[in-house]
C-alpha cells in the first residue's frame, strides 16, 4: 500500500486511547485516505482524544456497537472498506473478574461479528489488535510468537478466544489477517485506570501510590506513538496470516515505576515554584 492508493480504513474503538491515537497517525501519513471511526463511547472512549482531525472531510465518526450485527453489515456493505483495525475491546484487568461475560461479549463476539461481516465485504487486511497478555506468567520470560497461549484471567482469556476465532478465518477462508500482540501501551490522554496515569494522578492530588501485592512483578512498557508506527508497518508489510509481538526493552518493576514517578512529580512541582 503507497501514500498515492485511496483506501477507506475502519478503526474500531477510535474514541479510545490506542485508537485515537492511531486514526491520528493514519491521517497524519495518509492524508487522502478515508478514516471511519467506529465506537460507542463507553468511559473509556472520548471523543475529545480527536479533536486534531475531527474538521477533516476525510474523517467521520460513526457511533455503534461492534456486537451488533446489523449495523455492521450496513456498515461493510455502504462503506467500501478496504483496510480493518479492530481496536474496540473491554481492556481493564480487574474489571474482567468483576463481569467476566461482558468481556467474551464485547471482545470474543464482536471480533466474530466484526470478521464475519469483513469477510463477506471482501477486505483487503484485517489487524487484530490483541496484547502479549495472552501469553499470561511467561511475559515474566523470554517469549516469541511461537510460544503457547496461557492466558492467566478473563481479560487475557477473551482476547485469546478472539485470536482463536480470527485465526480460524484465516485457515478456512483465507481471511486476510493478522494478528499483533503488544506490551503494555501508555503515553497521552490514557484513561486512569491504566497504572502510570492512575499513579499520576495520585500523586497530582498528593496522595500516595496505591500497589497491589510486593510491586516487585515488572512490566513493558511501550509509548503510543511506537505501538501506532508499528501497526502501520503490519498493515503495509504485514504478511497475511501472520502473528506479530510488539515488544520494548524498557522492563521496570511496578514499585520502581512508582518510584520514578514520585520524583517527577517532585522535580516538576521544584521547577514551577522556582
């Protein structure tokens, strides 16, 4: 795919953090492209997040539910859509053990619904925007995309019974997919549940980091802007059928994290009295 070749790209869960993010960087590199954005605006999703590209004719929010199939079949079928970003996703950890079955709706049955609709359209690439969560305790140890899935909560369960179904489309149909399995994502406008913006915002109204068990577990963390570029590298390099971990060297124990983010706080608020 060049700069030069019109495509009509559907991000679904444009109003959130990785998807607005990404519908930013795709009008930013494709300026001629069509731009759909599909969400229904759940707490976590805000419009707002795209106010950079909202004027532009070449971008249009369309308010709907991925789990409903009749308005994605309308959708497929008037849009002419050629390149899919499936975003849209129940994300929060803890809140998948508190309502386990909204999680295998939303992420298992919409993916279906979603894939469904796609495959009859014709399109040209369907990304699967998943997390090496799926991977579940061995994100602790060294994993490539050949490593088996162990998905250790609901959360991570879900998402992997979605690339389950993903991958089954490709093997029968030839679905054109892939699959992308991506650390920990953190940068602007992230809704506070996620820990580095929950801790900043603690600490923002002088309170003190809350952490759940030692803070000794690490995590990846990978900027935005890096996950986003590599989703434009798998939609135009990507080979079909393919499973892709986007990984970052920066691994830092949750405790730690916090540490660095006391200081910051603290230096900055040093600075402004200065």
């Amino acid at each position: 795919m060049s700069c030069s070749d019109r495509r009509t790209v559907l991000v679904t869960g444009g109003a959130g953090f990785i998807g607005s993010h990404l519908i930013c960087a795709l009008a930013g590199r494709f300026p001629h492209w069509r731009i759909i954005n599909v969400d229904n605006l759940q707490y976590c999703s805000n419009l707002k997040n795209l106010r950079s590209v909202q004027a532009s004719s070449s971008y249009s929010f369309i308010p709907g539910d991925v789990c409903d199939p009749l308005f994605i079949k309308h959708l497929f079928s008037t849009e002419h859509i050629d390149v899919v970003f499936h975003c849209a996703a129940e994300t929060h950890v803890e809140n998948s053990f508190v309502c386990p079955s909204r999680f295998m709706r939303v992420n298992v049955d919409g993916t279906a619904v979603l894939v469904r609709a796609a495959l009859e359209a014709s399109v040209q690439r369907f990304i699967y925007i998943s997390t090496d969560e799926v991977y579940g305790d061995s994100v602790d140890q060294p994993f490539d995309e050949l490593s088996p899935k162990r998905p250790t909560n609901p959360y991570s369960r879900s998402k992997a019974a979605a690339e389950s179904i993903v991958t089954s489309y490709w093997l029968k149909h030839k679905f054109p997919a892939v699959i992308t399995r991506s650390s920990n994502v953190y940068g602007p406008r992230q809704h506070h549940e996620k820990v580095i913006p929950r801790f900043l915002s603690l600490l923002q109204q002088q309170q003190k980091c809350t952490i759940q068990g030692s803070g000794l577990q690490s995590r990846h963390f990978l900027y935005v802007s890096d996950v986003t570029d590599a989703f434009l590298t798998v939609m135009e390099k990507g080979i079909l059928g393919e499973i892709y971990n986007i990984g970052t060297g920066f691994e830092i124990p949750i405790i730690q994290l916090a540490r660095e983010l006391v200081q910051m706080v603290r230096a900055d608020s040093e600075e402004r009295l200065c």
